[in-house]
C-alpha cells in the first residue's frame, strides 16, 4: 500500500490510508469490519497517542516534499471515491445492520473531519494548481468550498486577533463558536476574494460561485447514488465532517490572542498564537496538523518538514487534538481542562512578554 514512498513516509501513509481500507469494507460488507473503521478513529488512536511516547523529527524538506505532494494527492482521490461509496451503502445499496450502519458513518465523519480536511488543508497551500484544486474540491464535496478562500485569506491574516471568525475567545463555549465561525468564514472569504479581484481588476469569476455550484452538483449525485436516503445521509456526512473541522479551529487557537501594538497592528503572529500536541500516532494520521505553530510561521512548508516547538515557547495542548475536540464537546469538562491549560501558559509565557 505504501510501497511507493520513502522511508520516512511510510508511516503518514500507512496511518492515513488504512481507514480509507476499513472504511470502504465497512461500507461494502458492515459487520465486524465496520466496527473496526470506527475503533481505528477513536479507540486505538487514543490508545496508540497513549503508549507511543516518542516525538518524530522533522524530516527534509527537499527530501519528502514530493512523496507528500503524492500522498496528498492519493488521499484526496481516495476521499472521492469513498464518499461515493458510503453514500451508495448508507442510501441503502447495501444491506447492512443498524449498529454496522451508525459504525460506518460515524468512521466515515470521523475520518472526513480528520484526515480528508487535514488533507485539503495541504493542498490549499500548495503552490501547485492542480493540487490546490484537488483540495479546493475536497472541501466543495464536504459542502465548505469556501474554507478554501476563507483559511488562507482571513484565517492566517488576521487569527489570534477578534477580526478572525475561526479564532475562538475564552469561555465561549463550541456550541457557540461554531455557528459564529461558519457564517463569520464564509462572509469574510467572499469578502476577501471580491477585494482581490477588484484590486487586480481581473476579469475573473469570483470562486464562491464556483464553491456554491459544485456543491448543488455534489448533492445532485448524491441523490443519484443514493437517493433519498443516501442524500440526507450525504448532508449528515457533511456537517459531521464540518463540525470536526470547526473543532480543530476551535481547539488549536482557543484563547489565544495577539496584542496591540502603539501604531495600533496587532503584533506579528509567532509560535504563541497556536495550540500544538506531539501525539506520535495522530499526528501521523492527520499529517502533522498538530504542529500547528509551524504552519502558521511557514504555511507553504509540507507537512512532514513541520516541527514542534519547545513547550517553554508555545502552548501544548493537555491530551492529543481530537481527545481535545471530543472534551470541547462538552463545555463544563471543557473549562476545566483547558481553563487550567490556558492559565498555565499566560502564567509561563508572561515573562517572555515582558
């Protein structure tokens, strides 16, 4: 399966591409194979994050940026087909039991949310055309194209700071982040793109059309795929693997906000500004999306390069991100936990301020 990559690679593929395998069996037989997709998401990358203690290096650069283009690309063709055949299975096409059916779904959400946005969040920031397209459709078919203007035009301008949508304040609670980030991302992307194109006075279509009509078409075929019911659980899908999406915004930079400086910018945005984990197993999984500092310092660097920063110079979050995105989900656990992780930080980065 992973033969094709170097070394190093191998264990971003093998982590990465073995649900799709689960996944797809699930989808096509249920049964045992769709509880074992669904304990691969949840169950043993808990475990596997628990026991496996060591911290992978960053690798070169020059090195794996082509074996990381490659996989993402895979991955992203992977999505397609498997949404397709979820869709065609979870419609009814095949005849599965109510608990394989909730297994494969929730799989499904679970690795839309993880691994397939961790994913287009690569190709978004590829300089490559058709990479970034491929990310850009991944996002359409989860029926948030516009992630792909909103992420990198408002979210890396302006996050840590009140003017991002994505950028959660202390104690506002993921119930009402998350409604307020989607509409927020999705009115200042457009805004963001109109901008562009007025400045560059380009005769060029403003992509959230493109966004908008290649959802109707994604909705479209899934009616055709699945009918009814494969189309409601194509929306469920959907906003499953939104709400996952919302929650890796809200958990990575909650709380955190950039100062103001005398000429009134805010200052510049350094590893502080993002919450990082160094879970062996998820971070390989979700290709190193909780390195999330070294993004945001050099968000065109391919994941494997991304490293992880000291925790005496940004914060690290208490379990690995998507335990922390299962506590956000329920908001007095929430507070405590990460009330506690967040005055640790102000209480330890307050000297460096000074």
């Amino acid at each position: 399966m992973a033969g094709f990559l170097t070394h190093p690679m191998r264990v971003f593929a093998v982590a990465s591409l073995t649900p799709v395998v689960l996944i797809a069996l699930a989808a096509l037989f249920g049964g045992w194979f769709a509880v074992a997709a669904l304990t691969y998401m949840t169950l043993l990358a808990y475990a596997l994050d628990a026991i496996i203690a060591r911290i992978s290096p960053a690798l070169d650069e020059d090195e794996t940026a082509d074996d990381a283009d490659l996989l993402s690309a895979l991955l992203a063709l992977c999505h397609f087909g498997l949404l397709g055949l979820v869709v065609y299975s979870l419609g009814g096409g095949m005849q599965h039991s109510l608990v394989a059916t909730a297994c494969t779904f929730l799989a499904t959400g679970l690795f839309f949310g993880q691994v397939s946005n961790a994913n287009a969040h690569e190709l978004i920031h590829r300089s490559n055309w058709k990479l970034r397209t491929l990310g850009k459709w991944v996002y359409i078919t989860l029926l948030f194209g516009h992630h792909s203007s909103a992420h990198p035009k408002v979210h890396h301008r302006w996050v840590a700071t009140p003017d991002d949508p994505n950028t959660a304040e202390e104690g506002e609670s993921f119930y009402d982040f998350a409604p307020r980030a989607w509409v927020g991302s999705f009115v200042a992307g457009y805004e963001m793109e109109k901008q562009d194109l007025a400045r560059s006075h380009r005769r060029e279509m403003n992509p959230y059309y493109i966004y908008v009509a290649g959802a109707i078409l994604t909705m479209g075929i899934a009616l055709w795929i699945g009918g009814i019911g494969g189309f409601l659980a194509y929306l469920l899908l959907s906003l499953h693997a939104q709400m996952q999406l919302l929650l890796s915004d809200y958990v990575q930079h909650y709380g955190l906000l950039r100062d103001k400086r005398a000429d009134g910018d805010y200052v510049p945005v350094d590893v502080g500004h993002s919450w990082n984990a160094p879970h062996w197993f998820s971070s390989h999984m979700m290709l190193n999306a909780p390195r999330h500092s070294d993004h945001h310092a050099h968000p065109m660097r391919p994941y494997p390069a991304l490293t992880l920063p000291d925790a005496k110079q940004a914060p690290m979050l208490p379990y690995s991100l998507p335990m922390m995105a299962t506590i956000a989900l329920i908001p007095p656990l929430w507070d405590r936990v990460m009330g506690r992780a967040l005055r640790k930080w102000r209480a330890q980065s307050a000297p460096l301020e000074g």
